[in-house]
C-alpha cells in the first residue's frame, strides 16, 4: 500500500507580505502535491491537519482546494484528512473539510474527536486511528478513548507536537500515544521535517509545504511517500519544487547588507524569494537606511526579490518591502514621512491618506509628489497650522 503523507498546507495563508501573489504560491505548492500523487500512484492522500489556514476559509481557498483535489479524485485516488487548529473553528460552526466532504473530495477522519476504523483504498484494507488537534490538556483526555484499528495494516494520524521535539510546548510523548501496535505514526503540527522511530515504528513530520515566517523557511521541503508492505515500511522523501525560498542574512551594517545581496545569483530561484534581514549595528534611521530603500526597490522592481523584511534591533524602526510591482512600502512610510516633513501633525495627516487609499498608483503618486514639491509641502504645512 502506497501512501502520501503531507501536512500543514495553510490553504489561503498570504504571510508575510498579505498579497495575492503570495497566496497564490500555497496553492501551487499544494497542486504540486496533487502531481505527485498521481504521478506516484498512490492510494490515497494521507494529510494530517492545518489544510487551511483559517476555520472559515476565503472563495479563493475553496476554490482552489477544489480545483486540485477534483484531480485527485478524477485519478481515483482518496483524500483522508485530520484537522488541525487552522481547521477548526472557535464555535460550534461546520468546520471547512467538512465542506470538501460533503462535495465528495474528502474523507474526514477527525475533526474535533479521535476515530478509529478501517477504509478501503483500491481494495486493500488500512486501519487509521485519527486525532485532531487539542490543546495539552484536552488531548489527554482524547487519547484515553483511541482504540487499536482491526487491520494488518495500522496507521496513526495525528496533529500535535511531540514532547521528543524539545518545544516550549507539546502535547504527549511517544509513548504517551500508544504507537506501538501500529506500522506508521503520521504527524502534522511541526512545520519542519522530523524523522524518528519507536520500536522500529516510523514516525514522520514532513513539515509545511510554504513558510509563513523566517522561522519556517528551508532551502528544501518534502512530502512522505510511504509504501507500507508485508515486510515492513519504507518511507522516501519527495522533494517540492514550487514553494518560494527564503533569503535570511544577518549582517552589523547596511553597507554588508547591500554588498552581501550583491553577491547572490538570483537566476537559481524558481521564484524572487522573500529577505529577511537583521543590520545589528543601527544607532538611527539616516542616509544609509535611505539607501538601502532605494537598493531593495530596484530589486523588487527588477523582480529579484517578492517581499523584504529588514530588522534592525537597536531601534524601533522595521523596513518592510513590498511585491515588485508596488514601488514604495506602506507599512514603512511613517519613518520615511515623518523624516521628511518634519513636522507630526502633517505626516499624520499624509500618513492617514496614504493609508487609507487601496489605490497603489495614487500612493505612488502621491509619495513621488511629496518627494519633489516644495510648494506642496508648504502648503500642506499651512494648512495643518490653520487647523
């Protein structure tokens, strides 16, 4: 029996730049799980939690989670999901697999109670012990309930942290679980690849398909194809190719910063990946932080880079950058603003048109104005004066 484990897909995440164009991407990276599927044969999807990335997903989300996993069924392949707390809602609301499930695109497993039972994928028998997500305390309560599936072949899939991960927080340890009548231990929950065994029982966290922050990138991510057989397990890794990579550069000064991306090979990424950038040494906003807007604009507008983030921990000032095809970042234009008209009450007042506007041209407009017009700004100070 052939399976492919996946999880943590966030189906509708746009983070962190909150642009359709990086939404787009977590979509495309959870179609390229489809291919693989097909590609592979497999009987069955075995997705373990945090399809969405919100309880009460967006059309957009729906439509493309329909869009893929209609493929997948047109290949005769199942979709078996758990739910992980992005699938579950706060009330006592539907939650969304629910939706898929009703449209014939999924088989549920769990949504906020664990479930035991055997399904048939293309005639073979698989015994599954599925449990959602619960908080620490709750998922004890859960698991007194789980019961061992009457089948040869046992999986268990599950959405919560290991105590084994070494994390702040977690849920239960490995043999806190009960894993070891079982074959394969499918996890979601951790958005890094984890691989460890118990008894010479796998147990598996193929990690997200996309980051959400910096915390979550990798230069590579995978997907589980597990082949479960009469002689035991064998887990291979398939790699992703259309996630968007993230460039993390830590440096003391703009200037290393500037000179570091200027070594980089933008030609190898499949996409303009995001930056994310810590400049240690920033006693203040000055010229340098007014270059290196300038620099990250070019590269935004060439198309080099998507989105930038740049910390600078020894102030309060934080550069975040826009798509390539904005040419200024709003979430930034405070310090920008304020340093150039030199005067609160009008660049609140600018602030609060800029920000207030969802028209990039008019933004544009409007920035490039106050950049060159003297006149303007007198005017504007003026009135603000009268007021």
């Amino acid at each position: 029996m052939l399976l492919l484990h996946v999880s943590d897909t966030h189906l509708g995440s746009n983070k962190p730049s909150k642009t359709r164009e990086r939404e787009l991407d977590f979509y495309e990276v959870f179609d390229e799980v489809i291919d693989i599927a097909i590609r592979e044969g497999v009987d069955a999807i075995i997705h373990c939690g945090d399809l969405f990335d919100d309880p009460k997903p967006s059309p957009q989300a729906y439509f493309y989670a329909f869009k893929s996993l209609r493929r997948l069924r047109e290949a005769g392949i199942d979709f078996l999901v758990v739910a992980g707390q992005h699938d579950q809602p706060k009330t006592s609301a539907l939650s969304p697999l629910r939706v898929l499930e009703e449209v014939g695109l999924a088989k549920v497993l769990a949504t906020f109670e664990p479930w035991t039972g055997v399904i048939k994928l293309k005639g073979n028998e698989l015994g599954i012990t599925a449990i959602p997500y619960a908080d620490p305390q709750g998922i004890q309560e859960l698991i007194k309930v789980v019961k061992r599936p009457n089948a040869s072949k046992r999986v268990v899939m599950a959405h919560l942290l290991l105590k084994e991960l070494n994390l702040p927080v977690a849920h239960l340890s490995l043999n806190e679980l009960r894993i070891i009548d079982y074959n394969y231990v499918a996890l979601g929950d951790y958005h890094g690849r984890y691989v460890t065994n118990y008894g010479g029982i796998p147990i598996v966290y193929p990690g997200s398909t996309e980051a959400q922050d910096s915390l979550d990138s990798r230069d590579e991510r995978f997907v589980a194809l597990v082949d479960i057989g009469r002689e035991g397990v064998a887990v291979n890794w398939v790699k992703l190719s259309k996630f968007r990579r993230w460039l993390i550069i830590k440096s003391s000064t703009y200037e290393e910063l500037i000179k570091r991306l200027g070594e980089i090979n933008f030609s190898e990424f499949l996409k303009p990946p995001i930056l994310y950038a810590e400049v240690s040494n920033v006693k203040s906003v000055n010229l340098n932080a007014k270059r290196v807007l300038d620099y990250l604009t070019k590269l935004t507008q060439g198309g080099k880079i998507s989105f930038y983030n740049i910390k600078t921990p020894n102030i309060s000032e934080e550069l975040e950058g826009p798509q390539r095809e904005v040419t200024t970042s709003v979430s930034t234009l405070d310090s920008v603003v304020h340093n150039l008209l030199k005067d609160p009450k009008l660049s609140e007042l600018v602030l609060s048109i800029i920000k207030g506007s969802d028209d990039v041209e008019f933004v544009e407009a409007l920035i490039n104005q106050l950049m060159n017009d003297r006149e303007l700004i007198n005017k504007l100070e003026k009135l603000v004066k009268t007021k």
